[in-house]
C-alpha cells in the first residue's frame, strides 16, 4: 500500500464517500477506505485497471468478505448499487439528488458524539485496518 493510502487510512476522524456515478479504479479505492460509504442508484463500481495497475485489496476484503473481493479485483467486473448494497459494499442507496442530504445526517449524527469518543474509536478502528 502507498504512503498516500496509509495516510487516508489513518485518518483519525470519520470518513464518509458519497458515491455517484463511476467509481472505478482510484475512486473505488476512495470509497472503501472511508469508514461509511452511501450510493446514488446510478452508481458503478469497479477495477477495471487490474491489467495495468495497483489495486487496494484489504479494505475491500475487510468490507465484502474475502471472496467476494477477490472476485472483484481479479474479474474487473463493474457493479450496480443494488449489488453493491446486497454484498454490503455501501450501507444506503439513495436518489441522486438526495445523496448530499444524506451524507450530511450521516456526518452530523456522528458529530453528536464526543470527540474523545471519536477519536478513541477510530483509533480502535485503524488498529484493526492497519
């Protein structure tokens, strides 16, 4: 994994991607090393750049289970939000126009929290990530 990964991984606050349209190759990778991950409908995933390219496989593994990952990366094939949402990939799939609105109750139901306890708990999170 690269220093840039590493760092994003590391994050000691909560990430949230907001997901919409094409999430391929980077953009996939993006998506799952934050911590919640919410789709529009029109959404795709995929790692297309598996010929040519390197491809972030532990917190893929982590979220979708290790077959499922695999079959993934190794395939190249590209997902729905509705598949996303079966394998586990995203917690919610929303209309487009309500993606932002979403991500934003997400963010704000986790900021209710004490920042001590966020931080603690991501901290515990990381351990396990890294």
């Amino acid at each position: 994994m690269c220093s840039f990964h590493l760092a994003f991984l590391k994050f000691p606050l909560a990430t949230i991607a907001a997901v919409n349209g094409y999430a391929l190759a980077g953009g996939f990778d993006m998506a799952t090393m934050c911590d919640i991950r919410i789709a529009s409908e029109n959404v795709k995933f995929g790692h297309p750049e598996m010929s040519f390219g390197y491809v972030v496989y532990s917190p893929l593994h982590d979220i979708v289970g290790g077959a499922q990952a695999r079959e993934l990366i190794l395939t190249g094939r590209t997902i729905d939000a509705s598949e996303a949402l079966s394998i586990g990939l995203v917690s919610k799939v929303v209309p487009g126009e309500r993606l932002e609105v979403e991500a934003r109750n997400g963010a704000t139901q986790i900021a209710k929290a004490l920042r001590h306890f966020l931080l603690r708990t991501k901290a515990k999170i990381i351990t396990e990530q890294v």
